[in-house]
C-alpha cells in the first residue's frame, strides 16, 4: 500500500488541485480497506465493490485508493448527500461502511487553531487518529448477479424509443420492455429539435 503522502500525491494530480475533502476521501478508504483485511488495493481490484454517498472531492480520493471504477461496475453512486462509502470484499462476502463523522471540523479546529480553516482541516485529516474521523460499521450488501463487475447479461431495445439497455435495467410495463425514461424515471425533458 501506499504512503499517505503518496496518495495525496496521486489525488492532486488526478483530482486537479488538493483539499481537506481529497484528504478525507484517501483516510476513508484506507481505513475502509484495513477494516476489510485488503493491504493492498492494487492487487484486489477484481475482489472490490465500493459504494460512495456523495460527489464530491471525497469521491475522487476514495475511487484512486480502491482503484474502483464506474467504468469498471466496481464503484456505485448513491445520491445521499453523505461522506461515508462501503468496501463490499465479493471474496469473503464481508462489507465495512465508513462515515466521516460531523465532528472532524472540530477535531481539526481544536488540533491546528492558528491555521485557516481549509489548512487547517488538511493538516488535521492527516494526522488525526480514524476513530477520531470516521465511524466504522460492519454491514451487509447483497449485489445481484447484473450489479457484479464483468456481468455480462442480454442487452434489450426499449419498445418506444428503440435505445439499447444493458445490465436487466429495463423495465416491462403492460407486456412492452421500456427503458426507465421511458417509463417516466426521465431526468431530462427531450426539447422540440428545429426542423429543416
């Protein structure tokens, strides 16, 4: 595994810049990863499942760590709003959630008062102890067969709009197959195009 600073690091390089939120995410994984018993994520990547709650910097640092990758099916976004993640080991079927907890600000306040706040953050996330940043749970995750990285499934046409649909999200309503913006799970409104 790699040294902490080395991390940092990494996650300035592919992040783009360094906050507290990049360092937090780095501290998170690795100590979803040492809970789980996986030393070292570079060689575990086909046994990792990681769930995130936000995207945000956290997100970034916690997908460099664990090398898990949407791309990949390895890494699942939850829109809750929370700096927590769960490492699911499909080897030993075991799943660790991490949450910062809310009392970290103040943690770091306390620990570095001359610094600004966003320095002071940065330093702290570095140096405080994990039971001082995070709750750790053990807990359990189910993934269906078609949520597992490499699954490979049939892909199907949604009966309306004729796109592709992969991993069994399609969705059979009165005896058609439809995909979810189809069936009015749309996050988009289609505008008029211009005619010619």
């Amino acid at each position: 595994m790699k040294s902490l600073d080395e991390y940092v690091e990494l996650a300035k390089q592919a992040h783009g810049h360094i906050c507290a939120g990049q360092i937090l995410g780095i501290r998170l994984a690795l100590c979803g990863l040492r809970a789980l018993g996986i030393p070292d994520p570079g060689r575990a990547r086909k046994r990792l499942v990681t769930y995130v709650e936000i995207d945000r910097c956290a997100t970034d640092a916690v997908a460099l760590v664990t090398g898990c990758r949407l791309g990949k099916r390895a890494l699942k976004f939850l829109d809750w709003g929370k700096v927590a993640a769960t490492f699911v080991d499909l080897e030993t079927g075991r799943a660790v959630r991490v949450v910062a907890k809310e009392s970290s600000k103040q943690a770091a306040q306390r620990l570095f008062p001359e610094l600004p706040k966003e320095e002071g953050q940065q330093q702290a996330y570095r140096v405080l102890p994990d039971g001082e940043l995070f709750e750790t749970q053990e807990v359990r995750v189910t993934l269906a067969p078609e949520d597992l990285p490499g699954f490979k499934g049939p892909r199907v046409v949604c009966q309306v709009c004729g796109e592709g649909i992969n991993f069994r999200r399609e969705v059979l309503r009165d005896g058609r197959t439809l995909c979810r913006g189809c069936a009015g799970q749309r996050y988009y409104e289609v505008v008029d195009q211009p005619r010619d």
